[in-house]
C-alpha cells in the first residue's frame, strides 16, 4: 500500500515540477474526510493531458484490487468424466493433408435462424467469472456432405485477389496519434478507503469520481465521438454494478467502493495506454473494427469496447474480405485494450478476413489475438490463411479457429498458445454480452444442427512454456496438421495440453471413420514437464448420430517419420470412456520399423479405456502391420490397458520392440529387466522372444504375454537400462574382484607353484 502512495505521490510531484499538467478540484466531504477530486485540466504546452485523481485517505488506507489475469486453471475435466460438447465454461481472465484437396470449399455460407434447434450454447456474462450451461440437442439427425464438400458453399476469401488495395482513406478511423491535433491522457492516481461507510455516502461517492472520469472522457482528443460515449458508458456501467453491490455491511461497502473506483478508473487507463501507441488504431463498434482491418494502416488494433460484426451499417457484399495490404505484410495485432479486470470481445459473425500464405509471397501475414474473447459463424474462422497465428489468454467459441493448412501452393501456418487459451467448436452459440443465438450451418444448410469443422487446421502448432490449452470439437478433428509438408505438434516445457474430440459420423477429414483429437503428419515432441491429455468420450453429436460411439485420440496418418518424443517427467494420457469407433491410437507409415515412441526419463506414455463394451477392434494399430519402436529410458513407462472391454485386444497384427526393459506381470511386480523383446500380435494370438534373462524368468514372462491362450488386455513396460547397467557393473565388479583375489593368492605361492599356476 505505501509503495502504491508513494508512486502516486511521486507522478504527481514530477507531474507539477515539470508544468506537464494543472488541475483544479473539488472537494467532497464524507464520513472518511475529504475527497479531492479533478475536474477540469488545462492543457499544457505540449498537448498532453494530466487527468489527476486522487481520494485522500491515511497511510494506513487499503487498496483493493481483483487481478483476473491469471488464468483459470480449472476448467479440465479429470479423467473419465463425461463431457459434453455443448458445454462452455468460459471464465474471465486478463489478460490438409493432400486428401483435403485444394478446392475445400465445403464451407457454407448463411446462417437461417428460422430452422434454430433447441439446443444452444451461451458464453458467460462480463464481468462475471464463470459459466457452465448444459445443453441438450433434441434435432433430428441430417446428412451432411463429407470430407472436402463441407465448405463448398461458404465464401472462402481470396488471399491474394481478394486483399484490399484501396487507398481511400475516407473511411478509416481518425488517427489517435498526431500530436499536432490529439491529446494524451495520462490517468495515474489511485482511489482507495480505509474507513466504513453507509451506502448511501458510498453511492454518492462512486458517482462523484464517475463523473470525473466521464468529464476526463470527454475533453479527451484523438477518439471519436462514438468512442467517448462507449467508455463513458462502461464507466457508468461499472458505476452502477458497484452501487447495486452496497448494502448495509459497511465493511463490504468499502471494499466495493474501492473495487468499483478502481475498474471504473481502469478504463480510462486503457485508454490512455491505447492512445500512447503510435502504430494503434482504438476501435469500439463493427463499423470502426471492419474499417481498421479490411482498410487501415495500422497493424495494432486495439478493442475498447465489446463488438459484434452483425452491427456492421456497412456490410460488405461478401463474406469473405481480405486484410488491407497496408497491414498483410507484417503482425496483424488484434488485443483488448488495456483492462486489468475485463477482456473484450469481438465476434466476427458470417464474416472470415483473409491473409497471405502464399508459398511465392514474401510479405506474410501473422496474426496475434491477445486477451479476447472470440466468436464466430464461418467456417473458415476469423482470419484465414494466414502465415501464422498466436493466441495469448483467449477464448473462442465457433465453427472453426484456424484455417490455413499446407497446401501445394500455401504454406501452412504456424499456431503458437500462450498463457490460457480455450478453443472450442460448437453449433450454435450465444456471446457473453448478446442474447441472441447465432448458429453455425453445414453444408446442407441444416442450421445449427451440426459442425464438422476442426477446431485448429494448420502446418505446425507450438504450445509455449507453462501454456494451458484446451480444444474441444463439436464433431471434427480438434489438431489437424497434415499437410503436404511434415507438421509437428510441440509441448514446451510445463506445458499442458487438453483434448476432446467428438464425432464419428460425416467428420472433415475422418480417420477410419472418426474424428480424433490429433490428425498429424509428422511429430509429436513433448519437453520436459509437460503433459499431453486426450479425453475421447461421448458428446451430444455422437449420441445422435454416431450409436453411442465416442471417437479417437492420435492419428498419425502415412508418412515417412511419424515420431512421438515424450521428454524428462512429460506425459502422454489418453483416456476412452464408452465404446470406440475406431482405434484410439492409429498410427500408419510407409515401410517398416519407422513408427517410433520414445519415452524419456521419468516420461510415460497410457492409454486406459473404461466402458469399452463389446468394443472388439484395436487399441493401438497399424493398417500396415509394421513395427513399433519403444525406446524407454530409465524410469520411462509405456502402457496399454484395455481390461474393461471383454472383446478388445492390444493391437490386430503389428509388433513391439524394446530394448532394457521390464513387464509388469499378472500380481504388480515386474520381471527380470529384457535386454531385447520383441512381442508379435497376430489377432487374439501373442508370441514373443526375449534376451538377457535366465530360462525360469523367461518361463514367467512367457506365461503372462500368452495370457493362458487368452487375449492380452493390458501390457505395462518399464525403461530398465539402469538396472541393465547395474547388472553388468556387477558382472565386471565380481570379474575384477575375482582377478584381484587370484593375483592376491598368487603373491603368496612359492616361484614353483606360480610356475604350475600360470600353466
């Protein structure tokens, strides 16, 4: 608290000194003393504006503030828990594969609201913190076009014709940043109590420094008439939340005092800060917001206010429009503006922007979406083809939020998570400041029934270190990256990554008949710490469609190096819940012995499926019937349990090698450590080979692996190198010490007994 004073103090004093600012205030008394508050400025030489405000209060004053930045850890369902992929939890924080085919034009274009389901899914209200709303799909099932049909009739913007190349300014946003006509505003001083009050003195004084802040609004240059009011109305806004707060516990009214003062005075500092930026645009409605992306020149844009595309007054003739090439060649940076309590929204509704990730175009797009909660009808998703992409604490609930796959003339794009980021695709929603249902339609025009959209369609994703991410599909494939090009899926270090996918029936891009949540042409790499979860469990689209089925987990689809990189202390879990319609884990490859997993120190790869009924297909496969390579180390875990299924089998006809490992037997313990194993599946049959252990122990693991002529439903293998090295240091141990004794014993024979021993 002092040093919040002291700093306070101090800007004011540097504020005076340097003649930056002069202020003239009103004082207020109330049960706390005198409030000082300023209400008019004079603007200083050098066009900048000090809007001091400060509420005297004694050094031993509160503050009170709500830091809603840190993100919402607990949003992952656990293990076996059902989901349903009409559900949203939306909390508030601060902060194709060659198969695709290039003309994937199945995305449909309009929406029909006269055919609206029951079914709907709803964010959740600002400022509020939380929402969980259930929703149950009583449509009749439709079919869908499959596979590349799905977008056939939804405009798909043009990323080379289509960008705007109109160099009439007439419609952009006034400049924020021309000091020869805008004022800054520089918003610094806190307001804070230590005193109890009644609610009506609280009330009178939430009003008071509204107003302040509404006058300070007002005289602000360098925003538009339009945005003034739309932060005077937030301030208002909030002014009015707090009051409805006050009662009459005069401890809770002080604390809702300060709390109010403090998130009505975060706005203006949000805009302040936005003003500062001289390569910004601040924008707070459709019209301003479709202008500074389709026909700006400023590649940050900075939203001030929540907004819906479907307010545009006017709207383009397409729905597919392309970024200004004022803007394409470089960051294309869209973020809320400054609010430590509050993360605005955009919802692009029908519309999709398009970039360039043109293989012969240098001059890329990349697109960074920060503190934003995102929305969106179109099937191509808010921006598409773009070279690359970063999400940094946002939410998105929509048809699909990235589409840019690697094509043979585009370069797929790289998507990297920072922080807290939820990406969802769902067939109807509403935003958290609209009441009114916005739905997504398939390629039938079946509104609001169904979305076979995938939630990220890319090259390579990157989720950032101690980065928190969840997918969720509606019914697709949640990563699909299987381009021309190898893709690769990176967990950094800490990292955690959470999947669910739905849909097993008209899925884009299916993999044997299913959705999965990983579609990959190439790597999965996981470093140390980080933590890959894959829940594969039934939603509303697989029960109305799909007979109860619940789709896949891991799809690496036929290439020449599929690889899975598990690092030190990393997991990969995946958990089936229900009967699966195909095998969780699928993974082809074009010759043998290429498909490897490699589990590092510490690092485990499980698979555990619960529920699976007369499921009877596989829990991991290879079409080919080649050969999986488990690389352990010491300490490292690779396991398989399908015990709740009485039909299912570990894998049809493929093969496992490991080197230094051991098997958990029938009882929990484990076997002597193999230095070579090798187990071949064939159907319902098991036979395995085995070096480095002695005819009894070989005779155990026999037993267990032929599982008295059963099926084996669970195989659990352990990185045993270490206990490799530890047996073979005893053998070199025993031999030197063995060496040694006979030399001691030699030293003491007589000249003629050492001659007959070295004989």
């Amino acid at each position: 608290m002092e040093s919040f004073k002291k700093a306070i103090k101090k800007r004011n004093k540097v504020s005076w000194e340097t003649g930056e600012t002069k202020q003239r205030y009103k004082l207020i008394k109330s049960k706390r003393g005198w409030l000082s508050i300023a209400m008019g400025i004079t603007f200083a030489s050098m066009g900048i504006v000090g809007g001091g405000l400060h509420v005297s209060a004694d050094t031993n004053s509160q503050i009170v503030s709500a830091d809603v930045k840190a993100a919402n850890q607990d949003n992952a369902p656990v293990a076996g828990d059902g989901v349903n992929s009409n559900q949203v939890n939306l909390s508030k924080s601060s902060a194709k594969d060659d198969t695709k085919n290039e003309n994937d034009t199945s995305k449909t274009t309009e929406t029909n609201p006269e055919t609206a389901p029951q079914n709907e899914v709803k964010a959740q209200e600002q400022p509020t913190s939380e929402l969980n709303n259930e929703v149950q799909d009583n449509s009749e099932p439709a079919k869908t076009k499959t596979t590349d049909e799905n977008k056939s009739e939804q405009s798909q913007p043009n990323s080379t014709d289509e960008v705007k190349n109109d160099d009439d300014s007439s419609n952009q946003m006034p400049s924020n940043n021309d000091k020869d006509s805008n004022d800054l505003v520089k918003l610094y001083s806190g307001v804070y109590a230590d005193t109890t009050s009644n609610q009506a003195e609280c009330q009178q004084e939430i009003d008071v420094v509204a107003q302040a802040l509404n006058n300070q609004i007002d005289i602000t240059k360098g925003i538009t008439d339009n945005d003034k009011q739309a932060f005077i109305n937030q301030i208002n806004t909030l002014a009015t939340e707090g009051k409805n707060r006050l009662g009459n516990d005069n401890d809770n009214n002080t604390k809702v005092f300060n709390e109010t003062n403090l998130k009505m005075q975060d706005v203006c500092l949000g805009v302040s800060t936005a003003l500062q930026n001289s390569n910004g645009v601040l924008v707070t409605n459709a019209d301003e917001f479709y202008n500074a992306l389709a026909n700006g020149d400023k590649h940050d844009i900075i939203i001030g206010n929540d907004i819906d595309l479907a307010n545009l007054v006017n709207k383009p003739s397409s729905q597919g429009i392309g970024i200004s090439n004022k803007i394409a060649n470089g960051d294309v940076n869209i973020s809320s503006m400054y609010n430590k309590y509050y993360q605005y929204s955009v919802d692009f509704d029908v519309y999709t922007f398009s970039g360039n990730n043109d293989r012969s175009n240098k001059n890329l797009t990349n697109v960074n979406f920060t503190n934003l909660y995102l929305f969106g009808t179109n099937l191509y998703g808010p921006i598409a083809n773009a070279s690359s992409y970063t999400f940094d604490n946002v939410q998105y609930l929509g048809a699909q939020a990235v589409y840019s796959p690697d094509t043979s003339t585009a370069a797929g794009a790289q998507v990297t998570i920072k922080n807290t980021v939820i990406l969802e695709t769902v067939n109807q929603y509403q935003t958290n400041f609209s009441t009114q249902t916005k739905y997504i339609n398939d390629s039938n025009n079946n509104t609001g029934k169904y979305n076979v959209e995938q939630a990220i369609e890319a090259n390579n994703v990157v989720f950032a270190e101690n980065s928190n991410f969840t997918g969720t599909t509606y019914s697709g494939n949640v990563l699909e990256l299987a381009g021309s090009a190898n893709s690769s899926i990176t967990l950094c270090k800490g990292s955690t990554v959470n999947l669910y996918p739905h849909g097993t029936s008209s899925v884009q891009n299916e993999v044997n008949g299913a959705a999965y949540g990983i579609v990959l042409k190439g790597k999965i790499i996981l470093d140390d710490g980080s933590a890959l979860n894959i829940f594969s469990q039934r939603g509303d689209i697989d029960s109305a469609i799909a007979g109860n089925q619940v789709a896949g987990a891991i799809a690496l689809v036929r290439n020449g190096s599929n690889q899975i990189e598990i690092g030190n202390n990393a997991n990969i879990n995946v958990y089936t819940k229900n009967q699966p319609k195909s095998s969780p884990i699928y993974i082809e490859d074009n010759s043998p012995s290429k498909s490897q997993i490699i589990i590092n120190n510490g690092g485990s790869f499980n698979y555990n499926g619960s529920g699976l009924g007369n499921y009877s297909g596989s829990i991991i496969q290879n079409p080919a019937g080649y050969t999986y390579n488990i690389n352990l180390s010491d300490s490292g875990k690779f396991s398989l349990d399908a015990l709740s299924g009485t039909n299912a089998k570990l894998t049809p006809k493929d093969t496992i090698v490991a080197d230094n490992v051991k098997i958990q037997l029938s009882d929990g313990s484990y076997s002597a450590p193999i230095d070579h194993l090798i187990i071949s599946f064939d159907k319902d049959d098991v036979t395995a080979s085995f070096t480095g252990v002695s005819s009894e122990e070989g005779k155990v693991i026999s037993t267990y692996l032929n599982n008295n002529g059963n099926k084996l439903q669970k195989l659990v293998l352990f990185g045993a190198l270490q206990d490799a090295k530890d047996a073979a240091s005893k053998v070199i141990d025993k031999a030197a010490s063995d060496a040694k004794t006979q030399i001691d014993n030699e030293s003491n024979l007589a000249p003629s007994e050492k001659q007959k021993s070295s004989r």
